[in-house]
C-alpha cells in the first residue's frame, strides 16, 4: 500500500509559476513509476506528466510540454511538477499517481495503469 499526499496547489495569475509536491509513503518509492493527472468538471482524467521509477525518462502531455516539469527525488519519496507559463486552462484538480506495473511509454498517459492515487490539489489560474 501506498500513501500518497499532494501539496503547493493555489491561485495564480496567468504567465505565473506553481510546483507541486506529491509526498508517498508506504512501500519503497523507487518501485514506483509516478505521474500527474489533471482533472475539471464533467472531463476525464487527463494525463499531465509522468517519470519512470529512476527519474532517467520523462513523458508530457503535449498541452504542457516546454511548460511543466516532472522529476522526483527517490531519497525524499517525492514527486514534484514544475509549472510555469501557467494558463487558465491549466485550471484544474492536479493528482498524483504510482504504479507498480512495468508500463512502455504509451501506458504511462493512461490513468488505468496506476494503483494508487492522491487526493488531489487545486490549481487555479486567473486571466
């Protein structure tokens, strides 16, 4: 089992930066590939970004790409999401994920390959 707890959403102008921290407890976090899922009313769950369980390998959305990014330190179980050159249509509940599956890049973007979830941070952005 794997706990994982979200943190550093809020609101932000447009053009403005935020970073996300996604802190997990439980088992060991380096067994785990990790991502961000963004989610509004009435939408699916979209996927944002995510990295493989070393850090060596990144996947973006190409929504976000050049504009965010993901890395994770395994020393302190976390995973952040740089956001920059945030936009109101970056205006959404921002989750955390891990899997324990051994995924190829394309299994990465869905959110049916991950166990675990976090409760979700608001980010909003004003125009």
């Amino acid at each position: 089992q794997v706990q994982l707890v979200e943190s550093g959403g809020g609101l932000v102008q447009a053009g403005g930066s935020l970073r996300l921290s996604c802190a997990a407890s439980g088992r060991p976090f380096s067994n785990y590939g990790m991502a961000w899922f963004r989610q509004t009313p009435g939408k699916e769950r979209e996927f944002v970004a995510a990295i493989t369980r070393s850090g060596s390998t990144t996947y973006y959305a190409d929504s976000v790409k050049g504009r965010f990014t993901i890395s994770r330190d395994n020393a302190k179980n976390t995973v952040y999401l740089q956001m920059n050159s945030l936009q109101p249509e970056d205006t959404a509940v921002y989750y955390c994920a891990a899997s324990r599956s051994l995924m190829t890049r394309w299994d990465y973007a869905s959110a049916s390959k991950y166990d675990y979830w976090g409760q979700g941070t608001q980010v909003t952005v004003s125009s």
